[in-house]
C-alpha cells in the first residue's frame, strides 16, 4: 500500500464503504459487511500517519452513508416546492458530513492502537460505536444504520438487551478484524478479535408469551401522493374505517392501532370526527391513532404545531396524548426558517408552520391493556432513548409514515425497531400507511407483517414483555463499558510483542 496513491487509497476505501452498506436491509448481506471492515483495517494498517488514516476512514464512510441512505433522495420526490434532483444532492451532503464519524474513528484507532494488527483492531472496535453514539446524539443526533443492525436476524442480535446496538457495532468491527487476522495468519489475533462475537452468537433467544389481549392494526396502502389530493382527510380516513372492522359484540376489547398521522381532522377540537370514529369502537375498545395538534397564541392564531398520537375510548373521550419528541430536521421543521426560506428552501412535509417537539417518552396506562410507551416514526431509531426509564411501560406502539422512503428505507426503519425489541425487552407494535407494518416480540421476533405497498389488518394478540434487561436498566452506559474494555486491551496488546 505504501507505493499507491492517495485517489487509489480513497478509491479502496470508498468501495469498501459501498460493499459494507449491503449488510443493512434490504440486503442483509452482513458477510459481506465483516469482509469490509477487514479491508478496512487492512488499509490502516498500512497507513502512514493520522492524516492517512482519517482519509481512509472518510471515504469509507463516504461510501456507506451513500449507498445506505439512499432512500432519502426518494422523499424529495413527494414535495413540489424544490427539485427532485436536490435530493440526491442531500444524500451527498449529508454523507460527507456522516463519513466525518468512521474518519474520527480511524484516526483515534490508528493513534491509540499504531500500526500492528492486533493493538489496531481493538482500538477500532472500541472508537467506532463512541462515534455512533456521538453521531446519535450531536445536533439533534442522526442515529440511522449503526454498524450493529447489520446482525439483525441472526442469534447474535439477542447480545443487544446485555451491550445494546452500539456494543453489537463494536463486535461487527471485532467479526471483520478477526477475517483479517485469519488473513494475515496470526492465530492468535484472529481467536482474540473473534472469541467475543463468536460467544455472544450463541446468546439464546427467549420465548415470549401471550398476555390474550387483542390488538388490531391498520395498513390502508395510502401513498404519500395520496396526500396531497383535496378529499385525502375523508378518503383517508374510508380506507382506515373499512379496514377496522367493528367485531361481533362478543369478541373481547381490541386495541385499535393507526398509523402516523393517520387523522387528518383535529381530534381535540373536532367533536364531529370524534364522534365519527366512535363507530368502530364497542365498550372498552381504544383507538391509538397519530394525528396533529395546532399551537395558538393568545389570538387564536396558530402559530406551530405538533406531530401527536392520541388516545380515544368508545365514548369519543381523548384519554391521553403524546407528542413527537425528536422531530426531523428539514422534513419537520426548517432549521435557520429566516435565512433558507428566501433562498427557495422548504420543509419536506407541507405548510408553513413548523412542528414543535413534545417533552420525551412516556408511558399512558390504559384501561384493560397495560401500559404503552410510543416512539413516533423517526424516534424509534435512537438506542437507549425510547423508553420513560422510571415508568417502564408494557409494549411500546411506533406508529410511522415510511411512504416517503422508498424501497430501502422502511425495511431499515423495521430492522431498527426490532433492536429496540430486543433492548428493552418489549413488543413493538408498527403502523404505517404503505408498509412495513409489523407486531414484533420481545426479542425481536416479527411475529406478523404487512408487507409495502399492500393494504391489510394484524389481527392477533399482544404478546406480554419480558423482565426489564440488563440494558434497559442501565442503557448505554453497557456499551461504553465494552468500548473501554477493548481499548484497554487495544493498551496491553501495544506494549506487547504479539499482534
């Protein structure tokens, strides 16, 4: 490597970076993620110097996010107000700001770990998830496709309710440091780097068991296009009404599950509307549904609004409401609204008003059926971060609208919220307008689906949560305990003569 150049090195690593993007769905092809990682090290290891090894991890970077995130550019494609192409343009701006995170990573890796196998591997496999967390968390936090969602699917998956999502990166990272060993033929490297993936793949998986509460959950198949048509408010709410059918007077109380947004009238002002969707409900039947709040001032003008879930019984009573936390930058609200919207620039969703953020998760009880906590959409995604910590709730409900996302965007979504699953120890229960809504188990099982693109009904029972785990105790503190492990043995392997 010492006698290529700098545009060959980027070239490798930049392909690298695509190769290790098929791992997440809807490919899954995670061997392919772990030989990646193992071209990966290999390149730093034959880097000369810090500056070498941050360009290194960039492009690789570069490369991920690219391909990765690819289903962003799809949602630029359901506004009218800006280009299409520009989405295509986010895509690539957003991934040379992300690929910043592996750079920061290869460049601390190489300076704590030097150039030697072994030393360099560990100290990778430590940085890599602090930088997903750091990721997650800077400027509202982008905590999309984390290393670790690649081995969703797989037993060592269920490793994630003991060292969370962040801790099944740093063992993707040892799982392509351990191919690299075996490469190179250092035996002893290669059973060091893989022993930990290698045991935690045997973690068993749980079964989960049946709490005989019913829950029925609403896909209607409406496009985003959809919404934009003049009776969508109406039509919309036809297609949820038919799939919701009121059941026979002596089937036990339901759990009725909508989608983000799924009600386009006002429920907490509209008394019509309310009274409307109480005839598909029977005493002791809830409606859980998205829909949105408007702030007003003193005047009554309306000066925000919120992305909110709310609750109604069968006499039209709103029982609860949770507004959306963590909302989108640019498809929510529009960052700097004084200095971009003279230049052209629009949130993705339509209208004027900004949406504002509610106060964070919560958990309601509701009558008959336990708890809930909701993540709303986008909010599933953040690991350590779904749950109200001092008032655990039973399941937790994500309701979304993943049609702005393409083909690739909502089968990463769901493989996100199984993590979620698994973390916390509690079924998740997904509604999206066009797919993919699902009931996930405990430990991540997808127990019922409804595929995109195809109008349906989950009609089944809720499964009951496990016992809280380890990490929904202790959250995230888990995974950074076994990032500083491995970079104290990253220290131990450089003062010694092996790897």
């Amino acid at each position: 490597m010492t006698r290529t150049s700098p545009m060959q090195r980027a070239l490798v690593a930049g392909l690298l970076g695509l190769v290790s993007a098929t791992g997440f769905a809807p490919l899954g092809a995670w061997p392919l993620t772990i030989g990646a990682l193992g071209g990966l090290l290999y390149l730093l290891t034959q880097a000369h110097g810090v500056r070498q090894a941050a360009a290194i991890g960039w492009w690789f970077g570069l490369g991920q996010f690219a391909l990765g995130l690819n289903w962003i550019a799809t949602a630029f494609t359901y506004q009218a107000t800006m280009p299409a192409w520009l989405g295509w343009l986010a895509v690539g701006l957003l991934s040379i700001y992300l690929a910043v995170f592996p750079a920061i990573a290869a460049a601390v890796a190489w300076l704590a770990g030097g150039r030697r196998t072994m030393p360099l591997i560990f100290a990778f496999a430590g940085i890599w998830p602090l930088t997903e967390w750091v990721r997650a968390s800077l400027f509202t936090g982008f905590a999309w496709n984390p290393l670790g969602v690649a081995w969703m699917g797989l037993p060592t998956a269920q490793a994630a309710r003991y060292i969370g999502t962040y801790g099944l990166s740093a063992l993707m990272v040892l799982a392509g440091g351990a191919v690299l060993a075996a490469a190179l033929r250092k035996p002893g490297t290669t059973a060091a780097a893989a022993v930990l993936p290698l045991a935690l793949s045997l973690t068993p998986t749980p079964a989960a068991r049946d709490t005989g509460r019913a829950i029925h959950v609403v896909q209607p198949n409406i496009d985003q296009d959809a919404r934009n048509e003049p009776d969508y408010a109406y039509d919309g709410l036809l297609k949820l009404g038919a799939l919701s059918h009121r059941p026979a007077a002596d089937a036990p109380p339901r759990l009725l599950f909508w989608p983000e947004a799924a009600v386009e009238y006002y429920l907490e002002t509209d008394r019509l509307a309310r009274e409307a969707l109480t005839g598909l409900l029977r005493p002791g039947d809830l409606l859980v549904t998205g829909g949105t709040r408007l702030e007003r001032d003193d005047r009554d003008n309306v000066i925000g609004a919120r992305n909110s879930l709310f609750v109604m019984d069968a006499r039209g009573r709103l029982l609860h409401r949770y507004d959306k936390a963590h909302l989108v930058p640019y498809g929510e609200y529009l960052p700097m609204r004084a200095l971009l919207s003279p230049i052209g620039l629009s949130r993705l969703v339509p209208g004027d008003i900004d949406f504002w953020p509610g106060p964070g998760p919560r958990s309601f009880a509701l009558p008959g059926f336990g708890k809930i906590g909701v993540q709303i959409c986008y909010e599933i995604i953040f690991s350590g971060h779904v749950v109200d910590r001092a008032n655990r709730p039973d399941f937790i409900f994500n309701p979304s609208n993943d049609a702005w996302f393409g083909a690739w965007g909502p089968p990463q979504h769901l493989a996100q919220a199984r993590l979620r699953a698994i973390e916390e120890g509690l079924p998740v229960v997904r509604a999206t307008p066009n797919g993919i809504s699902a009931l996930i188990d405990p430990a991540g099982r997808l127990v019922r689906t409804i595929p995109t693109h195809r109008a349906g009904a989950i009609d089944t029972t809720l499964p009951a949560p496990f016992a809280a785990t380890p990490f929904a105790l202790f959250g995230n503190l888990l995974p950074l305990m076994v990032a500083l492990a491995l970079l104290a043995i990253a220290a131990i392997a450089r003062r010694s003569k092996r790897g």
